[in-house]
C-alpha cells in the first residue's frame, strides 16, 4: 500500500489513476477529494463524474465510466464515495477490478477518487481492500482529537491571517468539540467577520456558537481522565440531544470492568500495563485507564461496579434506595465517583 500526504505532493506531476481516500472525518475527506480535483483540472482532467455507491446499487456504471470513450476526447475524473465502507459482495467485485485496470495500465486518461469512512480491522483483510490499497495511492487522513483541536483551529485561522491567545483558543474547543463541521464554519465566519490580526476573546464570544457534540468515547476519555467539567458538560449535552442511555451505561461499564480486572490484578502483584497489553488494549486507552486506576482502590472499584448496577436498575424501573430517580443524575454521579472516589 502506497499513502501519500497531499500536502507535500509534487502538483507538476501527473496524478496517478487511482485514489483512496479513508478516514471518519467528512469534512476532511471532502477537503481531500476537492484537492485532487483541483490537481487534476490543472493537468487537463476536465470531464468529472460523482457517484455515491451502496452495496445493493449497480456497481457495472464504474466500468462503464473507465472504458467508455469521452464524446470530446477529454480526460475523465470519477469521484467514487462508498458511505459505509462496505460494498457488499457486488462492489467488491467491481472494486477488484477495477484496482486490476489500474495495474494494467488500463485507466486511460481517467482518474478515479474513492472515498471511504474509516476502515475496521475485518474490511481490511477483505479481497477487495487488499486489492484496491496494493493498486491505489492511498490517504490516510487523521481523526481530530480534541487534544489536537487547538492547534487544528490555530492553523485554520493562520490561514485566513488571524489569531487568538490561548485562553480563547481552548474556549473555542469547548464550544465547537465533536463538530468539525460547523468548527470549520465558526472559523470561516470568523474569517468575514473580523480583520486580519489578533481577535479578542469578547468577538470570539460574541460570534461562536455552541455547536459541540459529544459522543460516548469522549465521555469515556474525559471520565478516566479525570476531567469533572468535561465530564458534566459532555453527559449534559448526551442527554440534550435525546442519545439513549442503557448503552451510554453498557459502554461505561466495559471500562469499569477493565478498571476491576486490573485492580484483580494489581493485587495478585501484576504489572498492570502487561496486563492491559494481555487485554489488547493499546494507547491512548491503557494511559486512561492507567489513569483512572492509580487514583482508585480495590474496594472504591467494587464500591464503583454496585452504585452502575443501581443505575441499571433504576433504569429499569426499579428504585435503589440511596439513589436518585433520575437515572441521568445518577449517572453523573456514578461519573464523578470515577473521577474523585471522595467527592460523594
């Protein structure tokens, strides 16, 4: 497999035939996509096509696309986007292929773009992944944590010649964390707003909008980390937004669980970080859980397993007493029982 970074391309250069482009930020991808094609209109590929592919549509239009002749002799781009990343049995064929044509020199003044959500460990070991990653030049593109967002929000307002302090950039992430989307919005606006230079955190704060969205990895991170604030913020914008709460707890107690077979073993006189690679559990989860174990005790973990299985009942129906009714505030509790075991 060929990856290639498209910021350090050689743009004199004719592009290569085949592109794949992966990764699970949309926004990303399309950046990426946009700056092929502007590679290839610069070298005379002026004849473009988009498809959007399921499994169950007509995968025979690629096929056509590569092998038909251009009603003006024009060189052909066809941009393939694959919303599921999976192609089902059809698609896999006509995946294979086509990274076959590609080999053989066959794609005839045509460029084909393919772009796919992040890939699972499974689709990577499929035929036609194989096939398609060994004849394409891949894109990898990062997913952006928010330990990376301040710096991915710097470089964009870098772009348009402007700037904020720290404290503003971090009031930023807050705001626009778990949304690259409308982050890239925020800044765009920000952008036809304000002048080039340093912006003041009271425009930054008369302009952005709280667009954040949480799901349940950040939740799970800001929880072992130790994180309060976070931790509130992220369970009151879960529960704002209407997410189900019996897997939110199903996901909460995997953790609790690794916590409890570490303890297990810390006890028995273990290294605990053996342990987690026992458990195929790599960075940065294992430095969380790591975490969250050095600041917990064997019995504060088992303190910790009762007072989810409350939640669960309570969930249920059921009412625990000691507990709240409300499973949501429980479930915060039950959080920031995670993060400090002497805060209730």
């Amino acid at each position: 497999m060929t990856n290639i970074n498209l910021d350090t391309i050689d743009r004199q250069q004719a592009p290569a035939p085949l592109y794949c482009i992966v990764g699970d930020e949309l926004l990303l991808r399309i950046e990426a996509v946009d700056t092929l094609r502007q590679w290839a209109y610069e070298h005379d590929y002026s004849e473009r096509s988009s498809l959007s592919l399921t499994a169950t549509d007509d995968w025979g239009v690629i096929e056509e696309f590569t092998q038909s002749l251009s009603l003006f002799a024009e060189r052909k781009l066809l941009e393939l986007v694959i919303p599921s990343g999976k192609p089902g049995r059809k698609g896999g064929d006509a995946l294979i292929l086509l990274a076959e044509q590609a080999k053989q020199g066959q794609l005839l003044d045509t460029i084909v773009v393919i772009s796919l959500p992040e890939l699972d460990w499974q689709t990577k070991k499929t035929k036609w992944w194989q096939s398609l990653s060994t004849a394409a030049q891949v894109v990898e593109l990062p997913k952006i944590t928010r330990e990376q967002l301040p710096s991915w929000i710097s470089q964009r307002l870098k772009r348009q010649k402007q700037s904020v302090d720290r404290e503003t950039l971090h009031w930023i992430v807050d705001k626009v964390e778990g949304n690259l989307f409308a982050a890239h919005q925020e800044i765009l606006k920000l952008g036809l707003s304000y002048p080039e230079g340093n912006i003041t955190f009271e425009a930054i704060q008369q302009s952005i909008q709280d667009v954040a969205r949480y799901d349940v990895m950040s939740l799970m991170s800001a929880m072992l980390e130790g994180d309060a604030k976070r931790t509130r913020k992220i369970l009151e914008g879960l529960e704002a937004e209407g997410e189900a709460l019996p897997p939110l707890l199903g996901f909460m107690m995997i953790d609790i669980r690794h916590l409890y077979n570490l303890a297990v073993a810390r006890q028995k006189g273990l290294n605990p970080q053996g342990q987690m690679r026992s458990m195929y559990i790599r960075a940065p989860k294992s430095d969380l859980l790591l975490a969250a174990l050095n600041r917990l005790s064997f019995m504060q973990i088992m303190g910790i397993i009762q007072h989810a299985h409350d939640v669960d009942r309570i969930l249920k129906g059921m009412p625990v007493e000691g507990r709240l009714n409300d499973p949501w505030q429980e479930l915060l509790r039950l959080s920031l029982k995670i993060i400090d075991p002497n805060s209730l």
